[in-house]
C-alpha cells in the first residue's frame, strides 16, 4: 500500500491515475512530470481561453436589428434559435474541464511531492499565461472608466 503522506520517493511504489502507469526509473518520473505538468496547464487554457473560441465559433450571430432589441433585454446566446450547437459544444468543454480536474486532483493525491509541486506549476503558470482581464467584462469596464 503506498504511503497516505506526502514523500519523495520518485520510484518507489509510485502509481499513477492507473495501475499501469508506474514509473520504474528517473526517466520514466520526468516524463510523467511532464505529463501532468501539460495536463495542468491544459486544464487552464480549457477553463479560460476555449470558452471564448466556442462563442466566436458557434455562437449565433447577429444581425444589428437583434443588437438593438437584445440592448433592452439581453438573453444568452445560446437560447436564441441556432444555439443549440452553442450550448451542447459548451456542455461537453465543462465534462471535459471537470474530468480533466478530477484526474489531477486524483494524480496529487498519489501523496507525492514531485507530483503535487508540478501540478501546482502548471495550474499557476496556464492561470498567468491564460486567463486574461479582458475576458472579463466587469474588468473592461473599469479600465474603461480609468481612461477617462
């Protein structure tokens, strides 16, 4: 049984997220670092950026006649006609960024330190690389008001 404590040993008793996958040398512990280091920082580029391709990609677009009558009552587009695409491409991304996040949650709970730090560095740096203010329309605003 391996230790329900957080060790160091790269090798020794070192399982995975699968029974197969244990790394039987120093080789084989980097590459899988490495792994779940691109898995991390994957699960950010999917929590922050996809979204904004899927509502450039599929989401219904507008005619300025809808613009004007949307600006007294806005609505999400993916409840106008032609979103359902729009909804479904986005109910798929969430299973996939919640699937994605339990794999690693299950993966640090291997209890190993080199498993927990590298996927805590690449959550961070997919955080600082991909999520960005101007997705947030909250932030548009008040650097908005700040120029004038």
């Amino acid at each position: 049984m391996a230790p329900m404590y957080f060790h160091s040993s790269p090798t020794k008793d070192l399982i995975l997220l699968f029974g197969d996958w244990r790394p039987k040398d120093a080789l084989g512990y980097a590459v899988s670092l490495a792994v779940l280091f691109l898995l991390a920082t994957v699960s950010e580029w999917l929590t922050h950026r996809a979204p904004s391709l899927l509502r450039g990609a599929l989401a219904p677009q507008a005619t300025p006649a809808e613009l004007a009558a949307s600006a007294e009552a806005p609505e999400d587009p993916a409840l106008r006609a032609g979103g359902t695409a729009y909804f479904a491409a986005k109910f798929w991304l969430a299973a996939m960024r919640f699937a994605l996040h339990f794999l690693l949650m299950l993966a640090v709970m291997s209890f190993d330190i080199g498993v927990f730090v590298v996927i805590v560095l690449g959550l961070s740096l997919g955080y600082a690389r991909f999520a960005s203010n101007a997705d947030d329309p909250s932030m548009e605003m008040q650097l908005t008001n700040s120029k004038a």
